[in-house]
C-alpha cells in the first residue's frame, strides 16, 4: 500500500482529528486498534477493485478509483490488537457504536457491502461533489 509506513498520511486533517478522538474513545474502552489503510490513490483503489474480478483472490472493495471515500483521504480501515497481535476478531458493535457517536460513519452498518473494519466521514458531501470539486 502506497502510505503503509504511515498510513494517517493524506487525511484531511479534521478528519484526522475525529480519527484521534475515537481512537482515544476506544483505548478508554480498552480496545486496541491499529489504522492500517487510509489514502489511497485512485490507481491504488483500482488495483483493489479488480481484487475478485480480473485478478486472483477475494473481493475486498464495491467502490472504483474515485468512487472511494479512502480516494479523498476520508476514510480508515482498522485491525484489532489483541495481545500485541493483529486480529479481526473483535467487538466490532462496540466499535462501530464509538465509531458512530464521534461523528463518523461505521461501514459495519452498511446493508450490501458490509466494512466493519472501515469508517468515513464525509463532511457533508457527496461522492460526486467531491470528484467535481477536483
């Protein structure tokens, strides 16, 4: 991944901020998270899409290059620590429940593609309105 090194870099920076409150809000619940993905270039989002379709393994994303929230740097994907150990068990409702009271969207709500390592803000936009604002 483009920004594996660092992946808080290319957030926008109010949305960041939301990152490190629940962040913070999930640590006083003792639950361990580590970001593993935020920005992603649109090139990068393809690559994932065709994840499934026209190259091997499984699907992991319904959204092309542009069509992801990840393409404008508002969106996160998270992995429990348990242990020290990355591990996608974990309470997922408790995380999207703080993930929901600070302002953010819980893609483990979403009914046809559910995400539940995934959260987005969207600043009140559209997808289209932020690819026309570019």
């Amino acid at each position: 991944m483009a920004n594996s090194k660092d992946p808080y870099r290319g957030l926008d920076p109010e949305f960041r901020r939301k990152l490190s409150a629940f962040e913070q809000r999930l640590l006083d619940q003792d639950i361990w998270v580590k970001l593993t993905c935020g920005y992603r270039s649109i090139e990068e989002q393809n690559r994932l899409y065709a994840r499934g379709r026209t190259t091997p393994g499984r699907i992991v994303t319904n959204a092309r290059g542009g069509c992801s929230w990840h393409n404008f740097g508002l969106a996160a994907d998270y992995v429990f620590l348990v242990n020290g150990k990355v591990s996608w068990d974990g309470p997922w409702e408790k995380f999207g429940r703080i993930a929901r009271e600070c302002g953010l969207e819980w893609g483990g709500d979403w009914k046809r593609f559910r995400d539940r390592p995934h959260v987005q803000w969207r600043k009140g936009r559209t997808l289209r309105g932020m690819r026309a604002s570019e």
